[in-house]
C-alpha cells in the first residue's frame, strides 16, 4: 500500500494541532514550510517531520510530497492553492477555502485539470 506523504504550508495555532494529532498508518507528515526556515526547523524538531524546506517553493517541487495541507492566514489561500495544484499536489486546506467564489471556482477548475 503506498504511503501518503504531506507537506504543510504554514505554523499558525491550527498547523499546531494538525501536527499534533496526525496519526495514520497510511500516511506521514513528510516536511515543512513557512517564512521563516529557523521556525520551520523548530516545528519540523518538535512534531518530527523528517523535511524543513527554506521555501514553499521547494516543497511543493519535492516529488515525494502527494499531499498539502495549507494552514497560512485566509487572504494567502488562494495563492498556496494554485501554486500546489499547478505542482500536481493533492491540497487540504483550513477554512475558509478562499475569500471569494471566484477564488474558488478558479481552485476548482485548476484542480480537475491537474488532478
């Protein structure tokens, strides 16, 4: 059975207790991004996530990434959707999805045709 692996796009107070409740047998929390790489690597230390990125850029090139989890403020969703669905990931993200259903229509269109 492949293993699912997850990249997170953020470390707010919900990053926080996704990391801290993840448990699945099927998947792992496999790396890290956000602004500032001395936080990202605290994070990744204390959950053990085995990957701290510099960049979100990075992560999202990162083959071995299947699946993103966005956690970042409502006003940036948008912007981490596309750029996760235009690397072919497969993206859970914290409400609210966006902050306009344009936004959203836009997300839906891109991910079906990445997807």
């Amino acid at each position: 059975m492949k293993k699912y692996r997850w990249g997170m796009i953020g470390l707010g107070d919900i990053a926080t207790q996704f990391a801290a409740g993840f448990s699945n047998e099927a998947s792992e929390l496999y790396g890290v991004s956000a602004r500032s790489l001395a936080k990202v690597q605290a994070f990744a230390e204390k959950y053990a996530i085995p990957h701290a990125y510099e960049s979100t850029d990075a992560m999202l090139e990162d083959p071995q990434i299947d699946i993103v989890y966005i956690a970042v403020p409502n006003d940036l969703h948008h912007e981490f959707i596309m750029k996760a669905l235009m690397a072919g990931k497969h993206v859970l993200c914290e409400k609210a999805i966006t902050t306009s259903a344009d936004e959203l229509a836009e997300e839906l269109a891109l991910a079906k045709e990445k997807i």
